[in-house]
C-alpha cells in the first residue's frame, strides 16, 4: 500500500513538471524585434525618352508613357524562367542536384535537426542497461575481507556475484531548463533551414550573374572581331597602294597598330570567357570543361527582358528574406539560451529506479528471490559555484544582445542591397540610351572619314581616331547592355527571389 501512494506521489511530482505554469519557466520569451523602415520611396531614375532636361541629361518617362511593368513579388520566385533560356534553366537545375556548396549547406542542416532531436530526448526519460559478473577470492592476509566471507558463513577463499538490471532517470522540468534547451535547439534548425534557402538565392544568383557576364564577353569578342575585320580592310587597301607606289607609309603603320592594338584584346577576353565557363562548371557541380559545348557562343540572342519598376520595398519582404530570418531565428535561439542558463541557478529535481537481478550462484539468477527494485527522487541545487554560473548567464545575455543588433543590421543591409540594385539598375537604363547614340555617331563617323581620306580630303588619323572610337563604344555599349541584365538579377537576389526549390 505504502509503495502504491509513492508511485502515485511521483505520478504526480512528473505531471508538475510537464504541466508547469508558464511562470515557472525561467529566462525571457522570445518577441520579435520592432524594426522601424524609413518611408523613403526606392531610387527610381525612371525609364529614359528621349527628351532632355536642363542640363542636357534624358528626361525619365512619365506615368503616362513608362513601359516598365511593375515588379511584384510573385515575379521573382522563379526569376530565370523569365529569360526563357533553356541553357539558363538547365544550369540552375544543374546546380540544385550537384553543387557542392549547396550540398555542404543540407548537411548543416541535417546536422542541426539531429542535435534538436537530441536535446529533445532529455523530455523523455533514460533508461540504461547493465550487467557483471564477479568473482572475488580473499586470503589469510587479506583480513577485512577474509574476516567478511567468514561472517557471512560463505567460503572464505572465494566468492561469486551475478547482477544485471536497468536504471533510470528523468529530470523532471520544474523550471523549464530542458524545454528552454529544446527551444533553443529548435530555433537553431529554423536558422539552419533559412541559411540553406539563402545559400539557394546566393546561388541561383551567382549563377544567373556568371552566365550573363560570359554571353557578355561572347558579344565583346563578336564586336572585336567583326572592328577586327573592319580594320583589316582598310590596312589591306592601305598596304596595297602603298605597294603600288601611290601609298602613305605613315597611314599603313596607323593602320598597322591599329589593327594589332585590336587584335591583342582578343586574348584577354577568350581567357575570360574560359574562366566564366570554368566558373559555371563548378557551380552546377561538375567538373571544369564538361559544360563547354553547352556554353558555345550562341546564335543571335538578346537576354534584356522588358524593364521593370519597383513601386515600394515592404518591410514585410525585407523581414522574409532567408538571410534575414536565418538572424532572426539565431535571436530566438539564443535568447532561449538564456533561459537553459538561468535554470542552472535553481534546483534540479530528477526521478530515479532501478530494478534488476543479483545472486552469488549462477543457478539462481532468475530466481524471484534475485529481484531488486527502488524508486524515488532527487534532487540537486548548487549553492557555491564562485560566481561560475552569473558570469555564464551574463555571458548569455551579452549574446543576445549582440544578436539583438545583428539582426537590425540584416534589415538596414537587406534595405541596402536593395535600394543599391534597384538605383543601379535603373540608371544604366539612361547610361545604355546615350551610349546607343554615341555608337550612331560613331558608325557615321567612320563611314565619314573613310570617304573624306579616300577622296584626299582628310589625313588618316581621322579614320583611325573614328575607328578606335566605334570599337570603344560598341564594347561599352555591349557590357551595359549585360550590366542591366545583372542589375536586375542583383534586384532579383535582393528581394529574396529563386525561393521556389
């Protein structure tokens, strides 16, 4: 009977401490954090017309007549379908299935959801095995222990043990320690899980960047190719009639080191296009050179989709981007933290039993009389540590405060991130319409001289200064054309786009 109400007594004692009220549970509950964004509205330079302003600048289009459509945030969970690029999209499925920083990035994840589910173990209680064997022989010398086999009418040159049973433990969390440890641990595989769909956006976005850069440097190398061609011309018909006797020596040799100068920049940028394919291998997981028929320059293709407009930057946006939550999620783990280290100041109550089998003959092992059994609790509370477990819950404070700012910088960088995007990729719109004049101008130019030097009305070094200039301009007209492309993806990666793994 009296066994009975003990077990009903510790029935009780555990239910406390599942069913404690939320008042027990010491530390602080995590909020939150209030971030305030300022109401500015996104640097928009507006799409250009050809209107000028005052000061001779292009004039952004009105409401009336701005084609941009408006950029919402639906628009951007798959953002490189939007160039309807099968080899774009074949290299961002490519590198969800094989890149192995991305992979490194699931394992951390794994590894993060296996030590919650340690954590949660301690809810549950323990149970432990254990077994032995024991044999013992005492000799005239060895008094006390000879005197004790002879006292217990046993032989006293030897003697057996068998013992084997199982023990347990449970904490039972008056104070919430454990739970606070569970939470904490939680919070963690949250954090872990937002880090991998930000190593998700990071890479979509790297390789949206890359893949573009190099289509830019196969447009260059067409642009210096096809000025290349266009000097070569002109030196031939130069050299030509200065072998026929009626020739200018110093307009060949213009012509000469014009042609090399162009020439020479050919090498550096098929190094580059080798390292942007290279680069692309490597993201989608594969080895460098498996990718390079794929990645061949391509016929004809124009990767600038119509522009877009941002009209806002919601808080609410910014808030979800993965890298934001992933602080976000390490503030609440932590500040779970500070309760696990406040449970230590006070008592730990634990409930403990044990029930097995012990005999000195093996033949009686299982016999009933063998069986053993206790229950009941305990409990521990440190009383002295030396200031060991203050200065570990201040430490544990200062944490969180760290994470506390470490978070409100996530938000003004993700403000940031987004606003430097979004003004770069607008203003290239205007750079991109004076740089289409410049490169007309250009063509005229040469087209001009030539005829001007042909009918002996101008020396060559107009024709070369016309031609120097058309290949400057036509390769800065091409790498703007690519630069608005990558802006838009750096708007794109700013937002939080590609989440749709």
């Amino acid at each position: 009977m009296k066994f009975q109400k003990m077990l009903l007594w510790l029935a009780a004692l555990c239910a406390a401490g599942c069913m404690r009220p939320s008042w027990l549970t010491v530390g602080p509950d995590y909020e939150e954090p209030e971030v305030v964004a300022h109401d500015a509205p996104p640097p928009d330079a507006g799409y250009p017309t050809t209107n000028k302003t005052a000061t001779g600048e292009f004039a952004p289009a009105t409401t009336n007549d701005d084609p941009r459509m408006a950029l919402s945030p639906e628009a951007i969970v798959c953002w490189w379908c939007r160039f309807d690029d099968p080899i774009l999209t074949n290299l961002v499925s490519l590198a969800a299935s094989n890149n192995l920083s991305f992979a490194m990035a699931k394992a951390r994840l794994m590894q993060s959801r296996w030590l919650l589910l340690g954590k949660a173990s301690s809810l549950v209680p323990h149970l432990d095995m254990s077994g032995s064997a024991r044999h013992s022989e005492a000799h005239r010398n060895n008094s006390s222990l000879y005197s004790s086999h002879k006292s217990s009418g046993t032989r006293a040159s030897h003697t057996d043990l068998f013992k084997g049973g199982f023990d347990a433990t449970w904490e039972i969390d008056i104070f919430g320690g454990v739970s606070r440890e569970v939470e904490s641990a939680y919070a963690s595989v949250e954090s872990a899980e937002y880090s991998l769909a930000d190593a998700w956006v990071s890479l979509t976005s790297e390789i949206g960047s890359s893949y573009i850069q190099l289509r830019t440097i196969q447009e260059r190398l067409k642009v210096a190719r096809t000025n290349l061609k266009l000097q070569s011309e002109t030196y031939d018909i130069l050299k030509s009639r200065l072998d026929s006797g009626i020739g200018d020596e110093l307009a060949v040799n213009q012509a000469k080191y014009n042609v090399e100068q162009t020439r020479a920049s050919i090498p550096n940028l098929l190094s580059q296009e080798e390292s942007f394919k290279n680069s692309l291998a490597v993201l989608c997981g594969m080895m460098p050179g498996a990718l390079h028929d794929e990645l061949q320059t391509p016929d004809d293709r124009d990767w600038l989709i119509a522009p877009q407009r941002l009209d806002s930057i919601p808080l609410d946006l910014m808030r979800n981007r993965p890298d934001v939550r992933s602080v976000e999620r390490a503030l609440a783990a932590q500040v779970a933290s500070v309760g696990v280290a406040t449970s230590y100041l006070y008592p730990k109550l634990y409930l403990n039993g044990s029930l097995g089998l012990e005999s000195v003959k093996i033949q009686k092992f299982t016999n009933r009389g063998s069986l053993y059994s206790w229950i009941g609790p305990s409990f521990s509370w440190p009383i002295f540590q030396g200031g060991n477990l203050i200065a570990n819950l201040k430490a544990e404070e200062s944490k969180m405060d760290e994470a506390v700012l470490k978070y409100e910088l996530a938000m003004q960088n993700a403000f940031a991130e987004t606003r430097n995007a979004y003004s770069a990729y607008t203003q290239e719109y205007h750079r991109y319409q004076s740089l289409q004049g410049a490169v007309k101008a250009a063509q005229d130019a040469v087209n001009i001289s030539q005829d001007l030097y042909k009918n002996g009305l101008a020396d060559f070094n107009n024709v070369l200064d016309a031609q120097r200039s058309l290949l400057t301009l036509e390769e800065a007209l091409t790498i703007s054309r690519g630069k608005i492309t990558e802006d838009l993806i750096a708007l794109f990666k700013a937002l939080g786009g590609g989440l749709a793994m």
